[in-house]
C-alpha cells in the first residue's frame, strides 16, 4: 500500500480545508496518509544566551516520515515550502508543492489544478529533479551548539542591520578571504532568486553544482557576489568584537558570539521536488520575477 506524507501550513485555513480534500481523496484511492504540521521544521530563533541545539539537523523529521514514504505533498506558500524540505530530505521524501501562499516560486502547482495533479499522483506520472542543500552548523571549539537544514540562504549581520562588521571567510582550501559589509549571504541556487537577488547577486539555475557568497551593502567597490564550487565547505570567522545575527531560510536562526564559527557545507541529502511536467526555470523566472519579458514596441505615430 502506498504512503503519502501531508504536510500542511495550519495556521492557514485555505490551507487546512484543501489538507481534508487530499487526504479524502487518497485514503478513497487507497493510500496511507500521515499529517503533519509545517511547524514541526521551522526551527525558529534561539535564545541568545542558551542556543545549544544539540540534536542536529535530522531532528525535525516528523514521526512516521521514512525513506518507504512514496511522496509529501506540501500546503502553503514559500515558508512552508523552506520548512518542509527540512522534514522530508533527510529520509529522501519527494514533495508535491502546492501553492495556498502569495508568490509560490517555489509551487509545483496551483489549487485549481489540483483534481489534475493528485490523479497523476495516484497514477504515478510524475519525476523528481533534486535541489541542492547545504547544512550550517555554528561551532565554538569542538562543539556544536547549532544546526540546521538549509535550502535558500544563510545570512549573517549584526542587530539591529545598521553598521559595518567584518568577516574572515575561508573556502575550502583557499585562502581566507577580508569582507568588510553590513552581512554577508551564503545561498544554494534555489536561494540566488531570493535575499541574494535582493542583494544583487546573479541568479543561478537549479542545476549549477555551485554555492554563492554576496556581501550586503559592502564597503569596497571591489567586493562582489562569488561563485564557487558547493563541493567546498566554507567557514566564516566573526572578526567583530559585538554578538551578530544569523538567519537561516528566513525561519530559524541564532547568535553568533565573537568566539564561534559558521561551518557551511554541502548537504548529503537534496530536496527532492516532484515534477508534474518539464520544469522551464526560465519561464518561472519569467512570470514570476518578471525576467526576459520582451520589451513593449512604442505605439505608432499617426501619419
């Protein structure tokens, strides 16, 4: 018998009644379900004098998620999206995305095409491209007192974003690298069309074996947003002597103290999204953001 996960935005009641409607239409087709909160992967914001997280990252898989899961399929907006990768990729659950927010960039589908795409579900006509992830533990020492699954960015600023800080930041076996900036961003290619975009890094297609460095407001004309490849792990050095910020997905996050360090490296496990159709990146980027429309001729002057 096949295993559907549900994971739903509950605090949506949009969300929360098409929840019902999937999961009738399942158990009508036979299938197991298991429903779970989106909660359960937004890590949320630890306290800044107790922030240890010793559990690691594959703690937010919900109870009765396993790798004999055929597919979760995900209820909400873009924040859900963020926090059901971290449920499902640890033990390799696909996700149907559909799309109860505002934008849904990261939708695979939309609610008036749901009829449609739980019968091909059911069918078993779909596939499953891989995103990749990266994990950002934050490390004093030998010891970890913070980690996460991360599918868009990390970022890192002082609090209140009013001032300069400085980073020391290695990359693999490079040298360390000065970034003198109010933050810095460190995002996957899902993450390059979100905070990193905003801060005027490249986009990145989804297929780009590759990880993004932007600085925010930097203060040298020389410092730029930098691609490199994702099999390097990189750490940042806090070379400022005040506590900074660290934002992780836009939903979990902690302090980061002079005397710590963020390690972030490439996640063995992807998320893994089902595909109902050929994915055309261009064309989401393209009705969503707005990128590659063509230009609107000048009306034709009378004669």
């Amino acid at each position: 018998m096949s295993c559907a996960g549900l994971i739903v935005n509950d605090g949506k009641d949009l969300a929360v009644c098409t929840a019902d409607r999937i999961e009738a239409r399942l158990k009508a087709a036979g299938w197991d379900v298991v429903r779970v909160s989106s909660a359960g992967g937004m890590v949320g914001f630890a306290n800044p004098d107790q922030h240890l997280r010793m559990l690691g990252y594959a703690a937010c898989v919900p109870a009765g998620f396993n790798r004999e899961m055929s597919l979760a399929i995900v209820l909400g907006g873009d924040g859900t999206v963020l926090s059901a990768a971290r449920q499902t990729a640890p033990v390799a659950v696909p996700m149907l995305t559909i799309n109860t927010g505002h934008m849904g960039f990261l939708a695979e589908t939309y609610l008036e095409h749901l009829d449609g795409a739980l019968e091909q579900i059911i069918a078993g006509r779909w596939s499953v491209e891989e995103r990749s992830m990266v994990v950002v533990s934050v490390l004093r020492g030998d010891q970890r007192r913070w980690e996460v699954l991360c599918l868009n960015e990390m970022a890192l600023h002082r609090e209140p974003l009013t001032s300069m800080c400085h980073f020391e930041i290695a990359i693999g076996r490079h040298a360390p690298v000065d970034i003198s900036a109010d933050g810095v961003i460190l995002s996957t290619p899902t993450g390059s069309t979100a905070y990193a975009l905003s801060a005027g890094g490249p986009v990145i297609t989804p297929d780009c074996p590759v990880l993004q460095l932007t600085p925010i407001a930097p203060h040298s004309l020389a410092s730029r947003a930098l691609v490199f490849s994702d099999s390097e792990p990189v750490t940042v050095f806090p070379a400022t002597p005040e506590r900074l910020m660290m934002v992780v997905d836009g939903s979990a996050g902690c302090y980061v103290w002079p005397e710590d360090r963020v390690l972030i490296r490439r996640s063995d496990e992807p998320a893994r999204f089902i595909r109902l159709q050929d994915h055309e990146f261009f064309r989401v980027l393209g009705e969503k953001l707005g990128w590659g429309l063509p230009h609107v001729a000048k009306p034709a002057l009378p004669d």
